[in-house]
C-alpha cells in the first residue's frame, strides 16, 4: 500500500498517553493511524480541524463507548506532527489539553526554525 502521510512524534507526550492505554485502545489508535497513513481524504470522523485554531487539528478515535483526542498539526503538507492525546470525558474538549497542544505546535515550528 502506498503512503500517502507520515506520522511523526513530538516529544514524547503522545507516548505517555499511549503507553497508559490498554492494548485495544493501543490497537484501534493503531488504526486510526494506518488510515491517516494511507486514505487520500481521511473522513472528519477521524481527522478534524479544530476550529478557531491556526492549524491545530484533532485526531478521533472510539473504542467501545470511550473518546479518545490526539492533537496534531501538519507539515510540510504530509507530514502529520503528534503532540498530546487524552481520554475524552465530557462534550467539549478541556481547555488545559487545547492549550497544551497549541504551546506544543509553537514550539515544534520554532525548534524547526
């Protein structure tokens, strides 16, 4: 199968939300992540701007009746850039995560500088 996106991590936040999570919650993130790799239009049901964000995006993913979020960004037009995931408990996302995420691309671009 072709690539069509790379997924990158930065830092290692994702990782830590990663490593706490079950193996059928690593396996369907796992999924996820294979068809942001590989579908040329990812449905909005996994990949979805955040809007009233400059670029800041959320990565979807469902298991059973939990939410998972993972904030990402792209670059370079195919490059997917990971920063923080967290389990998703109520309707909107909380601010601390949002924020988070946001210091988290700045920091990426400005590092990349």
């Amino acid at each position: 199968m072709n690539t069509v996106r790379k997924i990158i991590f930065y830092e290692n936040h994702f990782i830590e939300f990663y490593q706490g999570q079950n193996d059928k919650v690593k396996s369907k993130i796992q999924y996820v992540f294979e068809l942001i790799k590989q579908v040329d239009r990812v449905p909005e049901k996994f990949l979805k701007h955040l809007a009233g964000t400059e670029g800041l995006y959320e990565i979807r993913v469902e298991f059973q009746s939990n939410i998972f979020r993972i904030f990402c960004c792209f670059d370079e037009g195919r490059l997917v850039v990971l920063f923080n995931g967290f389990q998703k408990k109520t309707q909107k996302t909380p601010k601390n995560e949002l924020e988070k995420a946001e210091r988290l691309m700045k920091e990426y671009f400005q590092t990349k500088k």
